[in-house]
C-alpha cells in the first residue's frame, strides 16, 4: 500500500495508493518524516477517515455548487429557498478550503449576520442549511468532521404569536380590495397559509358540506405534508360568504386580482401591508400570517384540546402547536388545586360520619 525510496538527489519519496488504486506521492528531505506521514496516510485509510488530498482542496463555494446541482431533485420553492441560504454561506465562506472552516469562525459570522439586522429565526435557518451542507461533505468523504455543531447553532429564537383582536381581524378584512378580502377569511377562520390561500380553487371547496380541502399551494405545487391536506369544516356563513366569489368575479380561485385572476402570495402581502398601519393598535410588524394565530386562539378559547388545535391547524406535531400557543390555554393551577381539595374534603366528610369505636 505504501513505500519509501531515497532519490538521487537525496530525498525521499513517500508513496500510497488510496482504495480506488490512484497513487499519490510526496518528498521529504528525511527519511523519518517520510515514515511518518505514511504511516498516517495507512491509519487512515484503515480507519476510513481517510480524504483525497485533492478533494482536501475543495472550497466552499465549490462544494456548494456541486450540493445545490444535487439538491435539484426538490421541490422548486425547496430548492429556491436553499439556494438563498447558500449565498449567504459562500459570501462568507466561499474561497475557503473545506476543511480550513473553524466553529469559531462560524460563530463569529452568525453573531454578524444578526448585527445585520436578521432575524434570529433566519440566521438560525441559514446556520442549519451549512450544518446539512457539511454533513453532507463529511459524508461524501471529503472532510473528517464538520465544524458546525449544536455548539456552533445561535438558536431559532421564538416564533411570533402576535394575535389581533376580532375587531382588528374585521377592519383589516374592510381595508382590503374587495377582490382580496376572502384571503383574510380563509387566514383568520380557517387557518390557511398564504401559499395555500392564493391558490385554493372553486373546487377545492365543498360549499354545501362547508368542507375546504387544500391540495396545492403557490405556484401550483403539492402540499408538503400529508396532514397539509387535511380537511377543514367551516360554518355555513363563511362557506356562503366564500361562494360569492366565483359568481361575483368568474374566477377559479377564491382570491383574485381585480380583474378577477389568480394572484401570487408576494401580491397579496403587498396590499395586507399597505393597509394594515389603518389598523388601531396593531402590532408593529404585523404579518398575513398571524391571521392563522388568531385562528388558534379561537380554538384555543372554544376549549378545544391541543390534540384537535393540531388537527385543524395541520401541524404535524402536537409540539408544534404546544410551542408555539401553549401559553394561550388557561392556567390550570386552579384546577389541580381543585381536583386535590375535592379528595379531601371527600375524606374529611367520611371520617365525620364514621361510626366512632365502641369503647
């Protein structure tokens, strides 16, 4: 596998082939130095923590590229998203070799890209896309270990739960063109996300029955999850008020343009920020999203379990929705208190009105 010979100029030449047979060579000016890397090369390739020297060189903007043309076979929106997060990753790191990339220095440019004004929950998405790209590096065997950890992580940061109040909700429905005003009825009473609202259809709707059934979401892709296309009940006002649409614009989608066609997510968070600073009291930074956490707060104040809430908002986990609205179900302390009194007081009647001991 390895070999040394002295040349006629008095070096040494240190030799091995790697599993797939290619040989590599190095001089050294002593036999000694010589042994001893061969002898590191031969451990790791025993160990299987052996790396090309060549792909050793990679650097980061090449390996990404390479990872990006891989990572095509997602979904279109999957993979645009992926490759927002990587040029942030090459914009940092991108000249530098694989292996050459510090923890340290990790964590010195995530604490930059927040002073930049990212959110944490951002950075924390970007950290965690170089995270999968080193993975994925260490596995292909180009580096031995990545040097993005839990360690290296800033942290998600806390979703957002801002949750307006009925006469809020109501206000930003009137503000909206009237073509656009369903998209506040399908956020803030059935709990649909903006890439789902833009394209749900006539016929994903079942009027009668008031039944929506979410099958695609912007542009016209599947849903990502399965529990995504669970059915939603609505009440029959919403449904009835919802089958104005297509006789009243002769569209096939339930929000449209004022001409009565499909509009995209951007166009419909474009128009929901410009009117919502009309709103009283709205909180700061207020986004088409947190219709869907009035939703929940609905629910949640109907006194509906976590086990349903997670159903009717298409969570794929109850943790989800306990992380995100736990604090917005009712202090049960009083209960607990209340369920324990009820035992003892229930054992301090039976002793009244036991028998005393015959004496």
């Amino acid at each position: 596998m390895a070999s040394i010979q002295k040349r006629p100029d008095g070096r040494w030449r240190a030799r091995y082939r790697d599993a797939d047979g290619k040989e590599h060579a190095r001089h050294f000016p002593r036999k000694i130095d010589a042994q001893r890397w061969t002898d590191e090369v031969t451990a790791a390739v025993v160990t299987g923590s052996y790396v090309d020297p060549k792909k050793a060189r990679l650097t980061v903007g090449e390996w990404c590229a390479t990872w990006l043309t891989g990572y095509g076979s997602k979904r279109a929106s999957t993979v645009r998203q992926a490759s927002v997060h990587v040029k942030h990753i090459v914009a940092a790191f991108g000249s530098r070799q694989l292996s050459q990339v510090r923890p340290s220095e990790v964590k010195a440019w995530t604490v930059k890209l927040k002073a930049d004004g990212y959110a944490d929950s951002t950075v924390y998405a970007i950290h965690s896309r170089f995270a999968q790209i080193m993975a994925d590096a260490v596995h292909d065997g180009i580096i031995m270990r990545s040097p993005l950890s839990r360690r290296t992580s800033p942290g998600a940061g806390k979703q957002r739960a801002y949750v307006a109040t009925t006469e809020q909700v109501w206000a930003l429905h009137d503000l909206m063109p009237e073509s656009m005003r369903p998209a506040v009825l399908l956020g803030a009473f059935a709990g649909l996300r903006i890439a789902e609202v833009a394209v749900l259809r006539v016929d994903d709707v079942d009027f009668m029955r008031g039944i929506i059934t979410p099958a695609i979401q912007y542009p016209a892709e599947p849903l990502k999850t399965e529990i995504s296309k669970t059915a939603i009940p609505i009440p029959r006002d919403l449904a009835t008020e919802l089958s104005k649409v297509p006789a009243r614009w002769g569209s096939q989608t339930l929000v449209t343009s004022e001409f009565g066609r499909s509009v995209s997510p951007h166009r419909i968070e474009d128009k929901f920020r410009a009117i919502r600073d009309e709103v009283e009291d709205l909180p700061e930074g207020f986004r088409f999203h947190d219709l869907r956490h009035y939703f929940a707060s609905l629910l949640i104040a109907a006194g509906l379990d976590v086990k349903v809430v997670q159903t009717r908002l298409r969570h794929a986990s109850a943790k989800t929705t306990l992380d995100t609205y736990g604090h917005m179900w009712p202090d049960k302390d009083e209960s607990a208190r209340a369920a324990i009194q009820n035992v003892l007081i229930a054992r301090a009647d039976s002793l009244r009105t036991k028998p005393a001991a015959s004496l």
